[in-house]
C-alpha cells in the first residue's frame, strides 16, 4: 500500500508533501517527505481519522498519543489524504479507524463537573434567587410593582381564554356594588400600601389569587361553590394578606430569575414565553410555609376588626377541601397549599370578634355578587 497526502506537523503552519508507505513488518504507516528531517513511524493500530472537517473526500487522520494531557488523547500532528484507494484501504482495513478513545477518569471528572454545576444550579434556584427576590421584592417601586402585576394579570386572562384584556370581566352593578362594600368592609382602618383592585373573572375555576401591585382576582366559579357571604370575605382577607407582605411580587421575581437562569441554560426564551410562565405561576401559586402562616394569620385579624369570624377562613378551607374532586379536574386553589389541617385548627383557635357578629353581606348582597357574571338571582 502506497500513497501520496499532505502532513501538517501541528506546531506550524507548514504543509508538507509526503508519501505514505506501509513498514516492512506491516504494523505501521511510515511517512517519508523531503522537507521532514526524518521519516515517521505511526502504529496502524493508533490511526484515528477526524471528523471535524467539510471535504467528504477527504480524509484527515491522526493517532492515539497517551502522551497528550488532554481528555481526548491525539497528536496534534495531521495527514490529509485525497488519495480514493488510499482512504477505501483504511477504511477497509483499520477497523478502530474511527474510534473515540477517552483518556482513564474522563468519565468520572466529567460526572464530577456536571454535578457540581447541577448543584450550582439548584443552590441559584433554591437558596440565591428566592433571598434576592425577598430584597427587590421590598425595594421594588409600588408604582413599577403596579404597572409589572397589570402586564402579569393581563397574560393570565388570556390564559384563561379572554379573547381581550377585560372581556372576561364581570361588572354586573349590583355584583359590582357588593364586592366594593365586602372590600370596603375588611379595609376599613387600615392603612395599606396599595389601592387594592379586585375583580372577579367569568371563569369556572374555584380559585382566587393576588397579582403584584394590590391587584386580586376571583373566579366565579369561587362564588358559585362558596356557602356564604363570610367565607367569601375570608378568601379576600387572605389574599389581602399576600398583598401586604408582597408574596404575589416576591413569587413572580423568583418565576422571572428562574426562567432567566433555565433560558440561559437551555435555550433562550422570549418575553411572552416567560410571562405566561410568570402567570400560570401565579394561577396556580403556593407560597411556602411561612408566607401562607402569615397571610393565615392577617387574615384572622382583618376578619375580627371587620366583625366576621375568622372561623369563616376554616369553613372555606374545609369546603374547598370537600370540593376537590368536583371542580372539572382543577382543584381548588387552596388545595395545593401546604398543612391544610393545622390552618384549619389554626382558624378556629383564632380569637372571636367583640361584639356583635353580622354577615359580610346581607342576603341581597350576596345573591348580587354571586350573579355579578349575570347568572340569574
């Protein structure tokens, strides 16, 4: 076997004409150019062909040199044959020809760096940009927190299928008049940093949640499953205690660093992609452990000054848990919060207001609000 190719020595730029010939025992390709100062030796059983080139016919070929310190052990040096016959014979003959071969513990090293970039990853997820979303949560201007929960509400409406920001609103006057005066009820004296806009939202969800900026939203399939006027307002003073510890904004800034660090990660993602994330985020959040005791525990003393029962936050819990099966495969928002059974215990302990007990709304109040989407009285 003879042949002509070119040899590139890897430490300059030079080409050199060569001729390839087989050794005399027929165990190694022996190189031979006028322009190299001796010929070379390469063992048939070290020929490693490259991949990395555009020419289909052309083949690049180098050898396996456990010598290199790199975890792909090659030498630097190249043979670039032309020759058809020449490339039919090595790939004919020289089985290992394309072999990859990885040097002893590449394996285990790069096992070893994935894992510490996964912990790296879960440390920034789970530790890093929940603390920083506390912070800008409570540096963040009300103003931009506004605006930012107007953009979040205005995506979860399309995601609930309004074919335009507000269609899915229900504004029935009596409904509209009722829900103002609940609100104004468990408001009263109170000094908060937002104007509070609630809405109620013509969709069958058993469901309710605060948005970033004071903004709360209930479905209507809430009132239709809701046993009272009571229970109702105890939902609102719950999601008005999310308002006021700005959980809805620390939760949407920890949605919006997590899909920042997974788009870098995995592919790029356009703004509307991570604002539906954002929203179904907030659909369907569950706030931890200590964000959902605080909002329990505001909602307790937002009933009692208002002269409701915080009781009324058990009931709802313990209706919407009897419910869970019945809300077309969705199941109540409530459902997925944590230690449902110790807030219930928590909300009957909770002390009674003083004084007289009346409803949150009287009898026509609450068959306005439950027809606020225009079902019949």
């Amino acid at each position: 076997m003879e042949g002509r190719a070119s040899f590139h020595d890897g430490g300059t730029a030079a080409r050199h004409e060569v001729r390839l010939r087989l050794s005399e025992d027929n165990q190694a390709l022996v190189i031979e150019g006028d322009s190299l100062p001796a010929p070379l030796r390469w063992p048939l059983a070290d020929l490693r062909a490259l991949g990395d080139h555009a020419d289909a016919a052309r083949l690049v070929v180098t050898r396996h040199a456990d010598h290199v310190p790199d975890a792909l052990p090659r030498d630097p040096a190249r043979l670039v044959i032309e020759d058809p016959r020449l490339i039919e014979w090595l790939h004919r003959t020289r089985p290992r020809l394309h072999r990859r071969d990885l040097r002893a513990g590449t394996g285990r090293r790069v096992a070893l760096r994935l894992g510490g970039a996964l912990a790296a990853v879960l440390l920034m997820l789970f530790v890093i940009l929940p603390s920083m979303a506390g912070t800008l949560a409570r540096l963040l201007p009300v103003e931009r927190e506004v605006a930012f929960g107007r953009t979040v509400t205005a995506q979860m409406e399309r995601m609930l299928g309004a074919e335009s920001p507000g269609s899915l609103d229900c504004e029935a006057p009596g409904g509209t008049a009722a829900l103002e005066a609940m609100v104004a009820r468990l408001t009263e004296g109170r000094a908060l940093d937002y104007d509070l806009r609630v809405r109620v939202l013509d969709s069958g969800m058993v469901n309710a949640f605060a948005a970033p900026g004071g903004q709360i939203v209930v479905m209507r399939g809430l009132l239709d499953k809701a046993e009272g006027p009571d229970m109702v307002a105890a939902v609102l003073a719950h999601e008005i205690g999310h308002v006021v510890h700005r959980d809805p904004t620390r939760n949407a800034l920890r949605a919006a660093g997590s899909v920042g660090l997974l788009g870098l990660l995995f592919g790029d993602f356009t703004g509307g992609a991570a604002m539906v994330l954002l929203a179904d985020r907030l659909i369907n959040a569950s706030y931890g452990q200590e964000a959902e005791t605080q909002a329990d525990i505001y909602a307790h003393a937002m009933l009692r000054d208002a002269g409701l029962p915080p009781a009324a936050l058990a009931e709802m819990f313990e209706r919407f848990r009897d419910l869970g099966g019945e809300v077309d495969g969705a199941l109540a928002h409530f459902m997925s919060h944590p230690r449902l059974s110790e807030r219930i215990d928590g909300a009957r302990a909770a002390p009674p207001p003083e004084g007289a007990v009346t409803p949150a709304l009287d009898p026509g109040q609450w068959r306005a609000l439950q027809g606020i989407c225009g079902a019949p009285d």
